[in-house]
C-alpha cells in the first residue's frame, strides 16, 4: 500500500469516493477503516440499509468474484468477512429499528458429521445483508434438527452446507425425510460446500446448488421472486 | 508385467517404503504434487492427464489416489479411464483402515500423517495464512477438539513434529500407529 493511501482521511472524502475506498477496505481486510466508514455514513444520514447493501454486500460480492476466479484465497475472504462483520455490527440495531426490508427467512446449517462451518458462516452473513432474516444451526445438524427449525421459524429456505465427501451425502437423508413428510415442496433448498457439484445438487433432489456466498445470495433471491409469482 | 502406480506426493514416501518393504519389483511410481489437495476439483483433470500420458507404456495402472475431497468425480473419471483406484474417503482414512476409521467415526477431529507432520508449516499453516494472519487460527480451527496423528512409522522426530503441531492449533495431541493400513494391502493385490 502507497503512503498516499496510508494517509487516507475517510471524512474528507465525498460520499462516492468514500464507498469505492470501503470496496478496497473491504477487500484488504481493514476491519477498523470500515468501522469507521460505516460510522461516517450514518454521521451523513445514509440509511442503514443503504450503507449495508451498496457498499458492505456489494464490497464483498466483488471479493466474492475474486474469489471465484482464483485471485483471492480463504484467508483474504475471512479477512474481509471480518471487516464487514464489523460494520454489519454497527448496522444490524439500526436496521432492526428502520424496518429494513425483509426478503425471506433461511435456516441454515453444516450437516451432521461435519464441523466445518467457515462457507456456512459467510453464506448466512451475505444472505443477512442482501435482506435475508438467517436463522443458524450451527455444525453437525442431524435430520431432525433441520426439519423442526424450518416448520418452527416458518422458513422460506433451507440451507445446507458440507465439507468432506463423506457427510455430503447426509444432505439427501434431509431431503428425502422432508419428501416422506410431504413437506419438500414448501421449501427452497439451496446447497453448497467445497466437495459439492450442480449435479450433485441435482441428484439429491435440491433446488440449486450455490458455488459459493454470492451465488447463494443471488439464487436465493431468484427463487423468493419466482415464489411471490407463484402465489400472485 | 509392468504396473504404474500414479500416486499423491503426499503418499510418495509410503509407496516407495512398500516397494522396498516387499521386493516389488513389477511397481513404477509417478507422483503428482501433492499441493493438488489445496485445489482438489483439480485433481480428476490432473489424474486424467497423467493416465493418458503412461497409456501404453505399462501393463496396468493404478490410481493411489482416495476421493480426496473431489466428491465423487475421481471415482467417476478412474472409471471412464478404466483405472481402478483406493477406496475410502481420504489417506487418513486408509491408512488407518477405511472399516476401523469409519466405525470410530470422529468428526472433532484434525488429522496429520507423516507426510503432514513433515510438511505442516508448507501444506496446513501457510496455505491458510496463518503465518501472516495467525488471528484467524480459532476460526479455521474451532470447532476441532483434537490433533490426532495417525503415524505410519515409529519417528520420534516426526511425531514432536505433529506435537508442535498441535501446540500451534492449541489442540490436544494424539498418536495413534497405523502403518501403512490399507495401502500395502491395495498395493499388494496388484
């Protein structure tokens, strides 16, 4: 980084510059510059929601696309998550007390025999900031989990999420309990992981399978729309 | 009759150690980068590859290649390619025995062979940037309750290695020697 930008004074810069330069804070994981940009938009009167979706989930949907195409690794994208953990911090009581829109609600969780939750925790945190109300199980879901948290917080979306190869498969034990229930075709169910595949997806009988947060935010939101016609 | 076996780097050293170990003689071994693993929808194309490369010039190949993180497609691809290659999930799983590691059925817990317990700092703590951003070790690692260190020789230095290892993801340590497990018996139907 050039000194120029080390001497960077965020409230000098006028409301378009200073989002660009939450993009790249974003990006290089500066959690304490986007506190505080978060901090000066609000001082602006900015709405939360404005603050939230142009500049937080829309710096992130562009690490996300770096991600995807191999210039960003794991690492940085935690970083960023990290940064923008920060302003979602700031903005979540606000949002609340604005009435934000609210786009759909998700349960989501890592699947039984699988702890690993870091893809799972940046697709509930994307999906909060495009609108989504998220409602997290956590790691190592069994069957009955999943399906008592979607009828009790009346969901929208399930979504599912595996590592390893080996607990990929439970995802289909989930699926094929709701087809016994009768209650498959009430729910959107996205499912995602670095071992998984569209045709995967496909073949456990899932809606769609997300690559990845940013795929997920925007199938999710595909899908909500195509629910709302259905029912108009 | 002449057989390749196209093998994971990381399991370089445990072939060759069979080879020896069993006066196979018949055996050749080719390597693909063991850093594949990093990138594992990679490793089907990489296999794939290296297979129709060795095409002709040997009686039989064999992929020493478990799924490895590629959610099927390597199976799929050995079996278009008409290669057989090691069931079970992952090295850690074969090399303890695929029946014993499933029938234990540990999820809490993070595994290094000694290939990884040699490499640790090149395959696990770089790789994930923990050497330039160690604060994100607990989001990595958090939810793991242990190291365990499933050992295929008696190497005292290897097995401080994987207990420094375990300090550096602030895990409980354990050792458990399992050889070659599945590996020598796989190789040795060949």
């Amino acid at each position: 980084m050039s000194d120029e930008e080390e001497d960077l004074i965020l409230d000098e810069l006028d409301d378009e510059e200073l989002v660009l330069q939450m993009y790249d804070d974003l990006y290089d994981g500066m959690a304490d510059e986007i506190d505080e940009a978060v901090r000066i938009l609000l001082k602006r009167e900015w709405q939360p929601y404005d603050i939230l979706t142009k500049a937080l989930v829309e710096g992130m949907r562009i690490v996300g696309i770096d991600f995807r195409d191999g210039i960003l690794f794991v690492p940085e994208v935690l970083l960023a998550a990290g940064a923008m953990k920060k302003g979602m911090a700031i903005l979540k009581p606000l949002l609340i007390e604005t009435g934000a829109p609210q786009l759909g609600k998700m349960v989501i969780g890592t699947v039984k025999g699988d702890i690993h939750d870091i893809g799972k925790n940046l697709v509930a945190m994307m999906m909060e900031g495009a609108g989504f109300e998220v409602f997290d199980l956590g790691i190592n879901n069994p069957v009955e989990d999943y399906i008592d948290a979607i009828k009790r917080e009346k969901a929208d979306i399930l979504g599912m999420s595996a590592l390893l190869t080996t607990t990929m498969p439970y995802m289909k034990i989930v699926i094929d309990t709701m087809v016994e229930q009768g209650i498959r075709d009430d729910y959107i169910v996205l499912v995602g992981g670095a071992p998984l595949n569209e045709e995967f997806g496909k073949a456990i009988g899932s809606d769609a399978y997300c690559r990845d947060a940013a795929v997920a935010v925007e199938t999710a939101k595909e899908f909500m729309a195509r629910k709302h016609n259905q029912r108009a | 009759m002449k057989t390749l076996i196209l093998a994971c780097g990381a399991l370089a050293r445990e072939v060759l150690a069979l080879f020896e170990l069993n006066n196979w003689q018949h055996m050749e071994l080719h390597c693909l980068p063991a850093d594949l693993h990093l990138r594992p929808e990679k490793i089907p194309d990489a296999v794939a590859a290296a297979v129709n490369e060795a095409r002709g010039k040997y009686d039989r190949i064999f992929v020493a290649y478990a799924d490895c993180g590629t959610g099927g497609l390597l199976a799929a691809r050995c079996q278009e390619l008409g290669v057989d290659m090691i069931e079970g999930p992952h090295c850690y799983s074969f090399f303890e025995g695929n029946a014993a590691f499933a029938a234990r059925g540990e999820v809490t817990s993070f595994y290094l062979t000694d290939f990884l317990a040699r490499q640790f700092d090149a395959f696990v703590w770089k790789p994930m940037g923990l050497d330039k951003h160690p604060e994100l070790r607990d989001i990595y690692f958090g939810n793991y309750e242990k190291l365990v260190y499933l050992a295929q020789t008696e190497d005292e230095a290897l097995t401080q290695a994987a207990q420094r290892a375990a300090e550096k993801l602030g895990l409980p340590f354990e050792r458990r020697f399992t050889g070659y497990g599945d590996l020598g018996a796989v190789l040795g139907k060949l």
